[in-house]
C-alpha cells in the first residue's frame, strides 16, 4: 500500500511540484500555479492561509483567516476573502470579509466588510462596511457606512454614513449623513445631513442640514439650514435659514426665520424679524423685516416697522424711518428718501 501511494506521487515530481510541509506550507502548484495551502510567498491560484506574513504577490484567490502581520508586505490581485477577516498591503479587486477588509497602504476594485473597510493611504472603487468605511489617505468611489464614511485626505465620488460622513482634506460630489457632512477643505456637490453641514474651507454645491449649513470661508449655491446658514466669508447664492442667515458678505438672495445679517451685502434679504448691516458695512439691494437696521451706507430699499440707516442712499418704506446722513437725523414716517 505505501508503494502504491508513492507512485501516485510521482506525477507531481516529475512535473517539478513537490508536495512540501516546508515552512509550513502544502504546496500543490506548478511553476507556482495552483493551489497552497499556507503561507506561499508567491503564486498564481488559490492560496489558502490563516494569517499572512511571508505574502509577497498573489494573482487569483488568498483566503485568509486573520488579518496579515504588521507591516503588511504582500499585494492581492484577484479576490481577497477573509473567514473572518481578511488584509494586504495592497489589494487590487476584490476584498470580502465577515468581519472586515483592511490594507496597509492601497485597496482598488470592491470591499465588503461586515464590521469594516480601511486602507492606510488609498480606497479607491466601491467600499460597504456594516459599521465604517475609512483611509488615512484619500478616498474615491462608492462608499457607505453604518455609522460613517471618513477620511484623513480628501473623498471624492458618493458617500453614505448612517451617522456622518467626515474627511480632514476636500470633499467632493454627492455626502449624505444621518447626522452631519463635514470636511476641514473645501466641499463641493450635494451635501446633506440630518443634523448639519459644515467645512473648514469653502462650500460650493447644494448643503442642506437639518440644524444648519456652514462654512469657514466662501459658501456658494443653495444652502438650506433648518436653524441657520453661514459663512466665514462671503456666502453668494441662496441662503434660507428657519432662524437666520448671517456671513460678512451676503450677495444673493437671502431668507432667515427670525434674521438676516452682514457687513458688506448686495442681495434681496427677506426675514420676519431683524435685518442688520455691521458697522461700516454696506447694503445695496432691498430688505423685508419687522426692524432694518443699517449701520452703514444703505443703496437701495429696506420696508419695515421700523427703518434705520446712518446714511441713506435709497428708499425706507415703514412706519418709522430714521436716516443720520452726515450727522443730520431726520424722522419720517411711511415714507423716507435721500
């Protein structure tokens, strides 16, 4: 009986792909094609491990049971699938796990992971996780998390957070959170979160939260705050706020619940309560509110209870108009002109 299963082995040697329980590996391939069972440094196949440490190149399939040492060198081409979990330093394709997907540096192509997707420098393509999808570096694609989306770098594509969606760089495209969007560069795109959206640089799209939308610097597009909107610098576009819309410069038109306000403002701003112009400011356009208050220069129109403005370039239409041009008060009532 020995003889005969050792002749049922010579085939395998004589095709130069000795059966080997070296370094703790089965290796069933030849000239590194087929199947090994362990930790096979290269090949083109199926590779079956529990855990990865001499992985440098797989073409095909590497099953895993446990994420790879640290650091991790290998790189998947093909489809990585983890029984639970599963990691490369680099996988181009597809990576599946019960438990999660993770890369030391790149992961192109589609992740699956029922905790989890990360990658260390770059996710690019598709990525699912049952609770997060992140990068330290940038991410673009399709991503979607339980609880959330983030980045340390920018995120370009379509993002879906149960809770938020969040990147240290740019955010681009389309972002929608259960609870907020936020970037600390510039977003641009659709925005919407159900609590708010903000960004330490510029907005440039559509934001709409729930709370409210705001910027750091320049807001530009539709913004829709259920408290407020605002901006750092200058917000241009449509701005409409349940409570108020307020940046240094407004230029477009502009709806807050309870109040409107800025320093340099060239916009139609329309509110049942406060309209304000900050010391030194300027207003061109016109301005609908219980009380206008301009403590600049006003060109244009502002109708109101009650009108005031330090120097009237324009029209006040209420009950009572104040204008102090040039140091000269004048009280007027429906209907003001200078």
């Amino acid at each position: 009986m020995l003889i005969s299963f050792r002749r049922r082995l010579v085939p395998f040697f004589a095709l130069g792909a000795p059966l080997t329980l070296g370094a703790q590996v089965i290796d069933l391939t030849v000239h590194d094609a087929g199947i090994a069972i362990g930790d096979k440094a290269r090949m083109t196949g199926l590779r079956i491990n529990f855990r990865d440490r001499e992985l440098r190149r797989v073409n095909g399939v590497n099953v895993t049971i446990w994420s790879p040492y640290s650091p991790a060198e290998g790189v998947v081409n093909g489809l990585a699938l983890g029984v639970p979990v599963t990691g490369a330093r680099d996988i181009n394709g597809v990576g599946a796990g019960a438990f999660g997907v993770g890369v030391d540096h790149r992961l192109r192509g589609i992740a699956i992971g029922g905790i989890g997707v990360g990658a260390g420098q770059e996710l690019r393509g598709i990525a699912i996780g049952g609770v997060g999808v992140g990068s330290g570096g940038s991410v673009v694609g399709l991503t979607m998390g339980g609880i959330g989306v983030g980045s340390g770098g920018s995120v370009r594509g379509v993002q879906i957070g149960g809770i938020g969606v969040g990147s240290g760089g740019d955010v681009t495209g389309i972002s929608i959170a259960g609870i907020g969007v936020g970037s600390g560069g510039r977003t641009t795109g659709l925005a919407i979160g159900g609590i708010g959206v903000g960004g330490g640089g510029s907005f440039r799209g559509i934001g709409i939260g729930g709370i409210g939308v705001g910027a750091g610097g320049d807001a530009t597009g539709l913004m829709l705050g259920g408290v407020g909107v605002g901006a750092g610098g200058r917000l241009h576009g449509v701005g409409i706020g349940g409570v108020g819309v307020g940046a240094p410069t407004l230029d477009g038109l502009m709806i807050g619940g309870l109040g409107v306000g800025g320093a340099d403002v060239h916009a139609i701003a329309l509110t049942l309560g406060y309209f304000k112009i900050a010391d030194d400011g300027n207003f061109r356009g016109g301005a609908l509110g219980a009380v206008t208050r301009v403590d600049g220069t006003q060109h244009g129109l502002t109708i109101g209870l009650f009108n005031y403005a330090r120097e009237l370039h324009g029209t006040q239409l209420g009950i009572i108009n104040v204008s102090d041009n040039g140091g000269h008060r004048r009280v007027i009532p429906l209907v003001s002109m200078r």
